[in-house]
C-alpha cells in the first residue's frame, strides 16, 4: 500500500508542476518554466504513472519492477546509472551492450561506448528537435562515463566516490550538475515550450 501511495503521490505532483503552473507563468522567466515543466513531466510518467504500470503488472504476477528506484539517493554515480536511473535503458543495455564491449575491449572502453550510444540516442530526441545543440547530449553522456571510470579509480576509491556522503555528492554534481548541457535553452524554448502550451499547462 505505501508504494501505491508514493506512485500516486508522483503522479499527482507532476500534474500539479505541469497544470499548476498555467496561473504564475506571467511572472516567472520562460526558462524556469520550462525546467519546471520537464521536472513535471519526468515525475509525471517515469516515476509516477510508469511505477503505477509496474504495480498493476505485479499484482497480476508478472515480473515488472518500476524503471526508476529512488534514484535521488544513489550514493555513486555507478548506482545512479546503472541501478537506479531508467532500468528500461540501463538493463538491456548492460546486457546487448556492455557485457559484449567488454569482453572485447575491456570494461572500461565498454562503460563509455555504453554512454556514447546513449548520448547518440539523446541526439535525435532532444538536438534533432530543437534543430540546436547537436554535442551537448552526447557530451553530457561521455562526461558521465569519464566520471564513473575516475570514481573506479585507485583516486576516486581513495577519496571515497564509491559510496557515502562523498558518493553521493559526486553523483548529483555529475547527473543534475551537468543537466543544462543535456537540456540547454534552445531545446527549452523550442521544443519543452510549444509542447506545454499544446497540453495547455502554460
């Protein structure tokens, strides 16, 4: 029960982001809206109506654990990617995509054709749309890659990045630091904006 009420609880702040914010967008700057809006959207579908399609799975016995599990507390930046951030990706992709590079051209080399790829993939839903920003996705995702194999190393290891307080830090300051290359004004302005007006949010 308690998880029912957490996906309802995402699933209805979400909506509050999105559909509440029609009455402030006068006074607030449009790339806030914007960031506001896609805030809504994420909470909206990936943590909430997709955790409540994963518990409706569950109850009929089938195997559909939610894509994202409380990825805010990952303690490294390796559990935040691999564990925690949208299993729909991070699954198949540790399966078809990194286990095969690895055994090929080593774990590390595969960690950043993983991360590659996914920025490439980021490439035609976000630079392609926006008709701007053509490397920035796909830099964000090297930079994530360049940062769990740093976090791996004998450096980071001492420094405490693989886990605790210091994991976790690091892990936020590279996922949501970095955010603004992934998600830069010119794909808010011209692609989060019209589709928020479209729904009627703002």
């Amino acid at each position: 029960m308690r998880e029912w009420f957490a996906a309802v609880f995402k699933t209805g702040l979400g909506v509050l982001l999105l559909w509440g914010m029609a009455r402030v967008t006068l006074c607030v700057p449009p790339l806030l809206v914007g960031w506001v809006g896609m805030i809504g959207i994420v909470l909206l579908l990936h943590f909430g109506l997709f955790h409540l399609v994963s518990l409706a799975w569950r109850t009929v016995g089938a195997d559909a654990p939610p894509i994202m599990r409380a990825p805010l507390i990952a303690t490294s930046l390796s559990v935040f990617w691999g564990r925690r951030w949208n299993l729909g990706f991070s699954v198949p992709a540790r399966r078809l995509l990194l286990k095969p590079a690895a055994a090929r051209f080593g774990r590390g080399a595969a960690t950043l054709v993983v991360f590659l790829v996914s920025g490439l993939l980021h490439e035609l839903v976000l630079s392609v749309p926006a008709r701007a920003g053509y490397g920035l996705p796909t830099a964000y995702f090297l930079a994530q890659g360049a940062a769990i194999l740093f976090e791996r190393s004998a450096l980071g290891r001492r420094l405490g990045l693989g886990g605790g307080w210091r994991g976790w830090c690091f892990a936020m300051l590279f996922a949501a630091g970095l955010a603004y290359w992934l998600f830069n004004p010119t794909f808010v302005i011209r692609v989060i904006l019209p589709f928020l007006q479209t729904i009627g949010a703002t």
